[in-house]
C-alpha cells in the first residue's frame, strides 16, 4: 500500500489517468511477490522469489541499490518514511532502516506464512497477518506482540485509517478469504470485531483493502471480480459496484491502488490489462478506462505516487512499469 503525507497540494481531480507507459524493467530473476512506493515518492522496492530487495527510482525505473543473499522471499512489503517491512513464508516478519540500508529487527510469533504488513505511524508500530488466521500489532522497538487476534479464516490483506504521526493505531480494516471485510479497534483487548462487511461474493476472497485520503471510505476489490466502496461511517456500500466483462483476478493477492487525491482506483486483470475507474463518477460503466497489452498475464500490484501523475504496476511477467 503506499501512503503519502497530506502536503503535497493535490486537490479534487488532480491526479491523472494513465494511458501509456514511459518505461519498463524486469523487477526481478523470478517470479515477482511485492512492491512498495516510498512514503517520499522518489524510490519503488520490490521483490520475489530470487530472494531480493531491490530499490528503483521511481523516475527512471533505473536500480538505486538492494538487499541480497536473504534467507526467504518477500512475499509481501510496506514502506512509510525511513522504513521498510518484509513478511516471509517462514512466519517472519523484518524490518529494515532504509537510511542504513539494513536489517533493523525481526517480528516473530506467527506460525505460518506472512500474507499482509501495514506499518503505523508511529516509528514503532506495526500490523502483520499470517495464513495462521492470527492478526499481531507489534511493538517494533521492542521486537513484542501487543495484541494478537485470531480471525474465523485466513486474511488477505490489512489497512489502517489513522495516519497521523504522532497517534498510535486505532482502527484497521482486514480483508478475508470468506468474502468479508471486519473492522477492528485496537484500543481495546476484544476479539471481536467492531463491524463485519459482506459486500462481495460469499466465499470468493476479499483481495485487497484501501481506506480513501479522508478516512470516509473503504476500497475493496475481490475474487467476484468487482471493486467496491464501503461507507467507513455505517458500514455500508455505497454505490453500484466497479466492474467490466473483461476485469478479472487470477491470483488472491493481487493488490489495487488509490490515488492521493481519492479519485481513481487502478488495478490490473489477469489478461496484463490495467483497469482505472473514477471513485467520483455517477456511471461506473461510463467511468472505466483501459489500457491492454502493457503486462503479459496477471498484474498484482498498482500504486499511484505522491505527486498523482504517475502510476507503477508489477506483474506476474517479473515486469516493472512505469505509468
């Protein structure tokens, strides 16, 4: 997920349509997992199965350096400020000082694979979720559970709605295998979750989670093969929802994108085609923009960067693309 600060001057329709590709690199040797945007913009990190973090300028696609010779494959990132998170299909999680360019910690307690990383916005806080159907927020500084969260089924995704930097996390929103959205407060010691959203098609995985800039509104995208926009205040969809005959998810860890300014969603199907809808538009079908051909096979991840002008994709074709 990339997250940016509130600064950068974007206003409602800012943010741009992609419509062609500037450049493009093969991200890794093999088979490519995860991708994060730096909060600042300026670098891209991705990685895969060839066991390497590798940091791109987000301008050129040129490589800037890496992380190499690791004991697993990322399997999924996040990034916010001047650090990194990788989560391992050894239950893992590592976190890295970019600044350094080193291993600052590891998070260990899961039991399973890493599935979802979300960093808070405090310097020591985090979110992990694991195929052992556990949720942990994490006291990174002192490498300790805080609280842990056994869900009904395994979890595909997390995201947080508190940003500000000196607040500590509050609320998260997970997305599920069973076709659900649970809403947590982590302020209290409860298993429960605070709302239970079943908006998509039962049992067809809830891929991917995205709060909007203004916290107003949750992005979902599932393996129904639609996107759709929940009302973070009463829990409930709004609108109709985001689709077309040819958008369709090949893999349950394909992740979308927001833009800064809340008025697209980007992501990609399994033909390589990437996919851009207007979250302001009163007609989805009106609303859907295309361009095929740029990815060969599935695209998993898609992020806008800070400046809402630029778009960079990663595919299951190891490619990198720049928008």
């Amino acid at each position: 997920e990339a997250r940016f600060a509130n600064d950068f001057g974007l206003g409602s329709g800012s943010s741009i349509v992609p419509s062609y590709v500037v450049q493009t690199v093969d991200a890794n040797t093999s088979e490519c997992y995860s991708m994060a945007v730096v909060e600042s913009g300026r670098t891209i990190w991705t990685g895969g199965n060839d066991r390497m973090l590798r940091c791109w300028d987000s301008q050129t696609l040129a490589p800037t350096h890496k992380i190499g010779d690791l004991q697993y494959a990322p399997l999924c990132l996040d990034s916010l400020g001047d650090r990194l998170v990788a989560g391992g299909p050894d239950g893992v999680c590592r976190l890295y000082h970019l600044a350094a360019n080193r291993l600052s910690g590891t998070l260990t307690g899961h039991t399973d694979k890493i599935t979802a990383v979300c960093l808070g916005p405090t310097h020591h806080q985090a979110i992990t979720a694991s195929s052992d159907r556990t949720m942990r927020v994490w006291d990174a500084d002192n490498v300790a559970t805080t609280r842990s969260i056994l869900c009904p089924n395994m979890i595909c995704d997390v995201s947080i709605a508190d940003e500000e930097c000196a607040a500590p996390i509050t609320t998260e929103c997970s997305s599920h295998y069973d076709g659900a959205l649970r809403v947590w407060d982590l302020r209290g010691a409860g298993s429960n979750p605070v709302a239970v959203v079943s908006i998509h098609e039962p049992k067809k995985a809830v891929t991917c989670a995205r709060w909007t800039q203004d916290r107003n509104r949750v992005i979902s995208m599932g393996r129904d093969n639609t996107i759709r926009v929940t009302d973070a205040r009463m829990w409930q969809q709004v609108g109709t929802p985001l689709s077309h005959d040819k958008f369709n998810l090949s893999s349950n860890v394909v992740k979308m994108g927001i833009s800064p300014d809340s008025s697209y969603v980007a992501c990609g199907s399994s033909s390589g085609t990437l996919f851009v809808w207007s979250l302001a538009a009163s007609s989805p079908s009106a609303a859907v923009h295309m361009v095929p051909d740029q990815h060969h096979g599935q695209i998993l991840h898609v992020s806008w960067l800070p400046d809402g002008r630029s778009v960079v994709s990663m595919g299951h074709d190891k490619r990198l693309c720049l928008w």
